[in-house]
C-alpha cells in the first residue's frame, strides 16, 4: 500500500494523529532538505520545519484531498517559510564581524576549483527570489508535476496558478540563471 493511500485511508477512518504522524516521518526529511535549500540556514530550516509541522498536524483534518499529501506538505512549508521571511523581527540582518570576512575571504583563496564553482551556482540560486527558489526546488530537484507546483504556490485565499503560467515562469527563470551563469563564467 503506498504513503499517499496509507494516509487517506487513516484520515477516512478519522485517526489524524496517525495520519500526520504518519506524513511528517515519511515526508519530514525532504521537506527540511528543501526548506534548508530555500532557506540556506539550518537554525532558520529548522525552525521553519517544527512551524510547517504544528501547521501541518492542526490542518490536517481539514484536508480535502484536492492534491497530493505531499504536494499539500510542501504547500504548508512554502506557506511556513514565506510567513517566516516577512517577518520584521527576521528582517533586521546582522552585520558581519571584521574577524569573520577575513576567515571566509581566507576560506575563498584557499577553495579548490570545483568548490568554487560549486558556491558562485549556490550564490546564483541564493540571489533568487522565495519563489523562484520554491518554482527550481519543488520542479527540478523534488520532481513535482506542473499542477503539483501550481497547488504549492497558489496563495491560501486564491486559486493556484495555471500550470501554462507556471511554465512560462520556468522558462524566464531558465533563462535568467543562464544569463546570470554565463557573466560568471560558469558556462559559455
């Protein structure tokens, strides 16, 4: 019997506990990896993550069944993180000590080439928006279907995105990465 059929059956049975019990063990791990993606912190992710739990547990009675539970996950921790970000506590950024840019600068000579380019690619993908993150994360690296994505990404309150939008979307920001990899010549 696979998850998805597992968890409906659970909820059909009204065992919620369960249920979610069920999905954060099995769906836990990749949605942290991809809110450590998003979020390129650990403590951030981390906190991120028991906020998308809490959700998760507390909405999953009212789960209707219109997508996937997974899909239905990573929408909740899109919706985590975003609340997250626009936080104003969050906003204010530290500054970085004098001791800590002389560290890293020293850990950038001394890179070998393939970490180089390793961190200007982390650096293209952190110069993008949550969003565009989200739309390369969930499309590229999880797989999700075009309506998956458009699920995810729709605002609580709207209908999500049309899957044509979505990959037009795709399609600018293939475009800009390229753009962007090339003036750093990471590709020619």
């Amino acid at each position: 019997m696979s998850f998805e059929t597992r968890v409906k059956a659970l909820l059909a049975r009204g065992l919620f506990n369960d249920a979610a019990s069920l999905a954060i063990c099995e769906l836990g791990p990749q949605v942290l990896s991809y809110l450590h993606a998003l979020l390129r912190s650990e403590a951030d992710a981390n906190e991120v993550f028991s906020q998308f739990a809490e959700d998760f547990w507390k909405g999953l009675p009212g789960f209707r069944g219109d997508a996937s539970v997974r899909a239905w996950a990573y929408r909740i921790a899109w919706h985590a993180s975003a609340r997250f970000v626009r936080d104003p506590f969050r906003q204010r950024g530290r500054r970085l000590e004098t001791n800590e840019a002389s560290r890293l600068a020293g850990e950038v000579k001394s890179a070998p080439e393939h970490a180089w380019r390793s961190e200007r690619v982390a650096q293209l993908r952190e110069a993008l928006d949550p969003e565009e993150k989200t739309l390369l994360i969930l499309r590229v690296d999880r797989g999700l279907s075009w309506h998956d994505v458009a699920l995810v990404l729709g605002e609580e309150s709207a209908a999500p995105p049309r899957e044509a939008t979505l990959r037009k979307r795709f399609e600018r920001l293939k475009e800009k990465l390229s753009k962007a990899a090339r003036e750093q010549g990471l590709i020619d």
